[in-house]
C-alpha cells in the first residue's frame, strides 16, 4: 500500500486511466447505437422496408438500451465493471456483424435491436455512473461530464465516416465496421479497466490517503433482485417520478427524435445524406463543450435549476426546427446545430447529480432506472416519427409536440425535493 500510495503521489492517479478506458467504451457503445439512424434510407432502397418497419428495430433497441442500464448497474455491483463491458462489446460485434447475412425485417429487429440493445445499454451513462461513484471524490461532476461527452464524441466520429461507408460501399461496410471497432476495444477493457481503487491499493481520486481498504466484496445476491428491489423502493417517492418524466422526455427529443430521424428528414427536404450526417456530428462537436461544461456547473449551482433551463431552451429550438429545413445547410440550420449540440446531453450530468445527493449508495442503480425511462421515451418517439412521416408525408407535427413536452419536462425538475428516503 505504500508503494501505491508512493506511486500515486509521484505520478498520474490510476483514476484518470479507468476513466480515459471507460471514455473509449462509451465512445463506442454511442456510436454504434446511433448508426441505425444512417441505414434507414439504405436499408428502405435495398429491401423496400417502410421507415415505419425500419424505426421498429431502432425503437428495440432503445428500449433495450435503457432498460438494460439498471440491470446492468447491479450486475457490475456483483460481477464487476471490466466482465460487463467486455461482455457487451462482444454483443455489439455480434449483432452488427449478423445485419450483414439479414433479409428480413424480424432479423434488423434481432440484430439491431436485441443484440446491439443490450450491449450498448450495459455500457450507457449507468457505466459512467458507476465509475466515478468509485473512482472520483473530487471532480466527480466534471468527470461525469466528460464521460457523457463521450457518447457526442462517438456520435461524431462514427456518423460520417458510417454515411460514407454506406453510400460509397453499401450498408453492410458499415455494419462491420462497427463490428472491427467493438472487437478492437475489447483487450483495452480488460487489461486496463479496474473495477475498485482497492483492487491497486490506492483510494478514490480526493479521498482520504489513510482510508485504503481491503477490497470490497461482491455483493451477494442476484442482480436482477437488488435492481428491481431499489425500484420498487424509489417508485414509493416522489422525486423518482419527476426525475423519470423528464428524462424521458430527454429521450424522445434526442436519441429517439433527433438522433433517428434528423438524417431522413433533412433527406426529404432535398438534403444528401453524407451532409445531413455531417450536420448530426457537428452536434457532437458541441455537445462535447456543453456536456463538459454542464458536469462542471453540477458541482457548483443546484441541478434542478439547470435542469429547468436545458429542457426550456431544447424546447424552443424543436418549435423552430421544421422551418430550418433545406436542401443546403443554411446558417439558420447552423445556428440550431450550435445551440442545440450544446443542450444535447447537458442533462446527465445534473441527473446523475441529483440521483446521488437524493438516493444516496443507491443513486448509480436509481440513475439506471432514470435512465431506462429515458431510453423509453426515446423508443416511443423513434417509432412515432416513423408512423408520423408514413402518415402524414412529414415530420412536423413530431417537432413541434416535442418542443411542447420539453417545456413541461422544465417544470418538472424544478419541482423536484432535494431529498428522500429509500425503504427497505
């Protein structure tokens, strides 16, 4: 232990290392999630699926991303962090590799859907969650903040090299791709990625040197049973449910509406595919800024208040958005892109907040169930913007009701009491 202690002091805390592996998996795991929304138009050309078949298998899988978090929580609780990520990296290769050999609408739903789903889901924002709750005292909102950035990075580097590969090779370039690069990040979780400070003998980055501990024991039990038995005590208040509300309306106005349909819509109004995918990267490139930002602000300035002003302004952008719409990227179109990138996911980090300060030890399990409303609300608007362009030959009325809920998602979190208690 002194060594380690020795060692620590002289050099770079083993923290930042778990994080910097940490922010390459969920780099990947939003990246791979987000290239649906790229193979639409391809995948409606080749096999004549309509958007609304096609937004199925993209709804399961956001469904499933979310709803696997909280279970995927309890089980790094039980089998470690390093075990889970591996293991859903291996998912996502499997499921994006198999797209390749599909022809049939039931197997994009299998592939995409389910396989993608569930390894993707176990490295989202409850990962994220977990390892700073271990890993970091000090800078923990800041922290978090970059590792949420990480999935606007990934958004940003995997979209348009992904719309490339697609138009210039085919959609199945692009599903093995995405294949080669979770396979490719596999090693560097396992060798690198710690699940506890106590496993190197070192203490959390900001606390204190004498605390070093024997390394903690897995908790017993199944995983399943802990996650569901946290709900069933965090429905039981009321924080819970605003928290729940809001982000899932988060969902349904970013992964489940932008992040799925941006690309085709912007394709209706005569805009090539390759710079519609620009234009949803681009949003990366500020959301990095803001989500960073966002997590800084977190240690400093109440997250109910900043919660209330993220959602308010998302929701006056999405009103005006169906009148930006072009078949260039007119400097009005930029102008969202820039405002919007930056509220983009500035709402984990003072989610993750609140969830520790209200929920205490449990607040990562908690998160996990936030979470999957989120993922939730985001399959329901995947979906019903698919149904919404199929019927009505537009996305407008999409937007604009969007817009409406992240306005009432505002007043929702400033609603929300600084604490409460979780029941056994």
């Amino acid at each position: 232990m002194t060594t380690a202690l020795q060692t620590r002091k002289r050099g770079l805390h083993r923290a930042w290392i778990v994080a910097g592996v940490a922010f390459v998996a969920i780099l990947g795991a939003a990246g791979f999630r987000a290239t649906p929304g790229v193979l639409i138009t391809p995948l409606q050309q080749e096999f004549g699926w309509s958007r609304g078949t096609i937004s199925l298998a993209v709804s399961v899988n956001l469904m499933l991303y979310g709803l696997t978090a909280p279970f995927a929580a309890a089980l790094m609780n039980r089998f470690g962090m390093r075990r889970v990520v591996s293991c859903a990296l291996l998912l996502v290769a499997a499921g994006s590799g198999l797209t390749i050999l599909m022809n049939a609408p039931w197997q994009l739903v299998l592939c995409w859907g389910v396989l993608v789903g569930l390894g993707t889901g176990s490295m989202a924002l409850v990962f994220a969650a977990t390892l700073t709750d271990r890993w970091f005292v000090r800078h923990r909102g800041l922290v978090t903040g970059v590792l949420t950035a990480g999935g606007a990075t990934g958004q940003l580097i995997f979209l348009p090299v992904l719309a490339n590969l697609a138009v210039a090779q085919g959609w199945r370039s692009a599903a093995a791709t995405v294949t080669a690069a979770a396979l490719a990040v596999v090693p560097l979780v396992w060798f690198l990625l710690r699940d506890r400070p106590e496993e190197v003998g070192t203490t959390a980055l900001g606390a204190d040197p004498d605390a070093i501990a024997v390394p903690v024991p897995a908790r017993a039990g199944g995983a399943a049973a802990h996650a569901l038995a946290v709900l069933w005590s965090a429905a039981r208040t009321k924080p819970f449910w605003l928290l729940v509300g809001g982000f899932a309306i988060c969902g349904m106005s970013t992964n489940g509406l932008v992040g799925t349909h941006f690309i085709p819509a912007a394709h209706d109004h005569g805009m090539a595919e390759p710079t519609a995918a620009g234009l949803l990267a681009l949003v990366g490139i500020f959301d990095v800024a803001g989500t960073i930002a966002s997590g800084w602000l977190s240690d400093k300035v109440d997250s109910r208040i900043l919660l209330g002003a993220y959602y308010g302004l998302r929701g006056l952008s999405l009103m005006v958005l169906p009148s930006l719409f072009g078949a260039t990227a007119e400097p009005s179109m930029l102008v969202f892109i820039v405002f919007y990138g930056l509220d983009w996911v500035a709402t984990v980090p003072p989610t993750v907040a609140l969830c520790r300060q209200i929920y205490g030890a449990e607040g990562a399990v908690v998160f996990g169930w936030v979470f999957a409303s989120h993922q939730v609300g985001a399959a329901v608007a995947a979906v019903g913007a698919g149904l919404t362009r199929d019927h009505f030959g537009a996305y407008d009325l999409a937007w604009y009701g969007a817009g409406f809920l992240c306005l009432i998602a505002a007043l929702m979190s400033v609603a929300i009491a600084k604490k409460a208690s979780l029941k056994a």
